[in-house]
C-alpha cells in the first residue's frame, strides 16, 4: 500500500529515517494484519476485539404494545484494544491527507519553514476538526441533547450508549494518541513538542474522563462547541497564508472563542454542579457506574475551570503578540513615508544621497574663473 512517496536515497532498513519515510506504510501492514484475522475462525475471536465496538448490550423497549429490541453499549477494558486499532487508521489517515493534499498545495505555495509547519498543522486539525464537529452535531440532534438540556444530568450514570456515541468517543481517542507517535513521525522541532504535548494531553483528559466517569452526553455537547470554534481558527490560518490581508477570519473566531468559554463553563457549572447534586442517585458505586459524590463532581468543575483558564490565559497572550506586531507595522510604514517625500530643495542640497549641483561648488566656480 503506497502512501508516501520515497525519497531518492535509500536509508538503512530500521533506521530512524527509514521508519519515518516508511511510517504509514508500516502501520497498513499492522493494520492488515487485524483485518486479515478476521477471515479465520481462530483468530477472528481475537482480531474483533481490535475492529468492532465492544461491550453490546441487548436492552427492550416498550413502543406502545410492542417490545423493540435496542442495541446499547458500555465501557470497559476491552476498549482499549478498538482504541489502539483505530489510533492505527488515524496515523494512515494522516498520512494521505499529508501526501496528497497539502503537500502538493505546499509545493506550490512555497511556503517558509516557520509556515510550512503551521500549515500542516492547521490544515490536519481542519480536516479532523470538521468531520469531528459535523458527525457529533448529528449525533446530538438525532438524540435530541440540544432540545432537551435536562438529559445531560438526568438519569445519571449514562452507563448505556448508543452506537454512534461510544464509537465516536473510541475514535476521538484514538485520534488523539495518533498525534503522539506523529510528533516523531513529523520531526517535530524541539521547541514545539512541549506545546504540543500539552494540548494532546489535556484533550485526552478531558475526553477518557468524560468517557469514564459517563459523563458522556455534557463531554458530546463541549466537544462539538470546543471543535467548531477550532475550525474556525484554523481555517482562518489557511486563509491568511494564502493572502495575509485577509484577516476577518480571526476576528470572529477571537468573539466566538470567548463565548464559547462562557458557554463551556455555565454548562458544566449547570450539569456537574447543579444538575448532578440534585439527582436522586447519590453516592459512589463501581458495579452501576455512579460517580456522584462531592468529591468528583468538585474534581471535574476544577479541571474544566482550570482549563478554561489556560486557554484564555494563551488567547490573551495570543492577543497581545499580535496587537504589538500590528503596531511595530504601523510603526515601520510612518518612518518610510517621510523618506519618500522629501522636498525639492532637500534633494538639491544633497539630502538623501543625491549630488548637489556643479554650479555650487567651490571647486567648481575656481575652475571656472581660470
């Protein structure tokens, strides 16, 4: 399965460079081997543990006279097999959308280094970003999350889950450990791995714990909000490297990031603080799934609060960097507008590099007089 092109040198076999010019094409065949298992009555036991949703539980519902069957699904261990296989087909993903999207649009950009990295970390996140905030608003207007507020907090512990929601958590998290190995398949500078790594770690936090604790539906509604406003962000990145005058982009998404902070805390605020307190299953119990003590619901306002914080703490760093740049600009035109309009008379005495006349000089009238 080709999906990078090789360079012209041939590394050693195993080498650094080997591994990462050949890293997709090494995790298809991994990933071939868990498809290829399923094809044999021995290890087809073993290979659905890495492919298919685990943990189906057969529920029956009443509509109207009938019973209707409904498959739902928890969480368990078994999880983390399925999350390691599609970390597998994010790694793949990214490595086609790299080589036959915006590596051909960077060649004939020509873009700098400082905006080669830049683009491709904006034009990867737009991708993921996109199909991330697009299938889960599906999944919360066919739940109807947005119609109804209350079913964030009521009849906690969601231990049950539809298919749509437990596999878009699995490949959430399997996306999100993917851009742990690609910090080393990118050759991501050293200077850059540490913030990075902060951003992968804080959303793999938040999304296991929403994940774990069966905070599910609240973890659904602040990812898809989280996710839009980063789309805009990054697509107003693409946007001014192709023309920098184009910067309107970044003015809505500054408006948008600070209503979507407020919305992220008053949500939680009201599903973890008030919404849980006040249910009728109180009390910390493994077997049910129920978190629902003070000292959880207490350890995930803090966690969200705190990273809310942060964020706003960057944008506002963000914010001033480029009030300063903006102002060194405006700046640098006003000392260049004089040089360019100086006077005849400056001109003529020499002012600005230009020679004075031969009829004012001394030697020249000295000359003339011989």
């Amino acid at each position: 399965m080709g999906i990078r092109k090789k360079s012209n040198k041939n590394p050693p076999v195993f080498s650094h460079e080997f591994v990462i010019q050949n890293h997709a094409d090494i995790v298809s065949c991994v990933a071939m081997v868990f498809l290829l298992g399923l094809m044999f009555e021995v290890t087809s036991k073993f290979a659905v543990l890495f492919i298919t949703v685990q943990y189906n539980a057969n529920i029956s519902t009443n509509e109207g006279s009938e019973e209707v069957p409904v498959n739902l699904f928890h969480h368990g261990f078994k999880d983390l097999a399925t999350i390691f296989f599609y970390m597998l087909v994010a790694i793949i993903m990214h490595a086609i959308i790299q080589e036959y999207v915006l590596d051909k649009i960077n060649r004939k950009q020509h873009f700098s280094k400082t905006k080669h990295s830049k683009f491709n970390e904006s034009g990867q996140l737009s991708a993921f970003y996109l199909f991330s905030s697009a299938w889960g608003a599906s999944i919360l207007l066919s739940e109807n999350f947005l119609t109804n507020p209350v079913s964030l907090w009521e009849e906690y512990p969601h231990t049950l889950m539809q298919f749509q929601l437990k596999f878009y958590y699995i490949c959430q998290l399997g996306y999100w450990l993917h851009a742990i190995p690609e910090l080393y398949f990118q050759k991501t500078k050293k200077e850059d791995i540490s913030r990075q790594l902060v951003y992968i770690l804080l959303y793999l936090v938040h999304i296991a714990g929403a994940y774990i604790l069966n905070l599910n539906r609240l973890g659904l509604v602040l990812l898809v909000l989280h996710y839009f406003v980063e789309l805009l962000f990054h697509v107003s990145r693409l946007i001014y490297f192709s023309n920098e005058n184009r910067q309107t982009g970044f003015t809505v998404w500054a408006v948008l990031f600070v209503i979507g902070r407020l919305l992220t805390l008053s949500l939680s605020v009201l599903t973890v603080g008030f919404g849980l307190s006040t249910a009728e299953k109180q009390g910390l119990d493994l077997a049910t799934g129920n978190y629902n003590i003070f000292f959880v619901r207490i350890t995930v306002l803090a966690a969200i609060c705190l990273t809310q914080a942060f964020m706003m703490w960057k944008f506002i760093n963000f914010q001033l960097r480029r009030w300063r740049e903006h102002s060194q600009a405006q700046v640098s035109k006003k000392k260049q507008v004089p040089s360019k309009s100086k006077s005849k008379k400056d001109k003529a005495n020499g002012v600005n590099g230009v020679s004075s006349h031969s009829a004012d000089s001394p030697r020249a009238r000295k000359e003339k007089s011989s």
